[in-house]
C-alpha cells in the first residue's frame, strides 16, 4: 500500500490540501465570546483539531501563524516554561490520557485535583517511564490513585520515582518480567 492511499485508508474525510501538524505553544490574540478560561495574552499550549473527523477546518490546523484551538484542547503554561519545552506536551499527554482512560482503551478512573490518595488495590504499569509519554502517564495515574510500576534505563530511575512511580524496573533485565509480576 502506498503511502498516499494509506492516508486515504486511515483518513479519509479530510479534503486536501490539507496541513498536519497539532501541538501549539503561543499567545492568546483572540477569544470566542463563550470562552471562559483564557484571556488575550495568555501563553497556552494545545492541540490543533484540523484532523478530527467533526473538525476539517483549516483555522484549526498547526504549522501556521494563527491557529484556532479549542477551549477544553488548551491549557496555560507557566511564564518559566518557554514555548519550546511546552510545545511537546500536548501529544504526550494527550497519547497517555488516551491510553489510560479513554472507554476503548483501559478505561481507570479519572486523575482528580487534589491527587486521589494511592489505593494498595490498584495498580498500573507504565512502560517507559522516563519517555514523553510514559512520563506523563505516571503522573496521571498517580494522580487517579493507582500505584504505577514502571520500566526505565537506571539512569532514569530516579526521575520516574520523582514524578511519582512506586516502583522502578530496568527494561534491560533478563527478569524485568518476573521481577514486575513478584512486586505486584
């Protein structure tokens, strides 16, 4: 199958030309009159919804000077964090939530602010840890109440531990499997 006719496959309904791309990172010039979280100015991340099937809007496509994002697809980022850094998060985040929440996927109960207190009774494995994706996983079922073991290098131990993993196996290990299952 070729490349084009794979795009077709999987995508479709979007009509072409047609400009990929989804995580954003800038200032807010212009709210929607219902919009109640952000104001001009702001610095957000979020992701852009031109591929979604109820979207197929250009204005709502990445890679461009003005991007339209949706209110709940935003969030604002801290004035240390430059744009760079924060740019990567919102498919990382958005790939773990999927992941551990979403109804065709694992469906575990919702991360809560404040975090849910960790429950002995339940359990999730991250693979990968210390990845954009594993990284924000741990943190989002720690903050569900889940007890998170988790793979990483060694050198990367420490920082899955910090961001909240119970425990920490080297992916590396001959055992890393038996040495998950005893500690479950």
């Amino acid at each position: 199958m070729s490349q084009s006719s794979a795009g077709n496959a999987i995508l479709s309904y979007i009509k072409y030309p047609f400009i990929l791309g989804g995580d954003v990172a800038g200032e807010v010039v212009e709210v929607g009159p219902d919009v109640k979280t952000f104001q001009i100015r702001n610095r957000v991340i979020g992701q852009a919804a031109a591929c979604a099937p109820t979207s197929n809007n250009p204005a709502e496509r990445a890679c461009q000077h003005y991007t339209l994002i949706r209110e709940h697809l935003a969030a604002a980022i801290p004035d240390f964090m430059p744009y760079q850094e924060a740019v990567v998060l919102p498919l990382a985040l958005l790939t773990a939530a999927c992941g551990l929440f979403h109804q065709d996927f694992l469906v575990l109960d919702p991360p809560t602010v404040p975090a849910t207190p960790p429950n002995a009774n339940k359990a999730v494995i991250v693979a990968g840890g210390a990845s954009s994706v594993g990284s924000n996983a741990v943190q989002l079922a720690v903050s569900a109440g889940y007890q998170v073991y988790s793979t990483a290098s060694p050198k990367n131990f420490a920082y899955v531990e910090k961001l909240g993993a119970t425990k920490v196996f080297d992916y590396h290990s001959a055992t890393v499997v038996d040495d998950m299952v005893a500690a479950l």
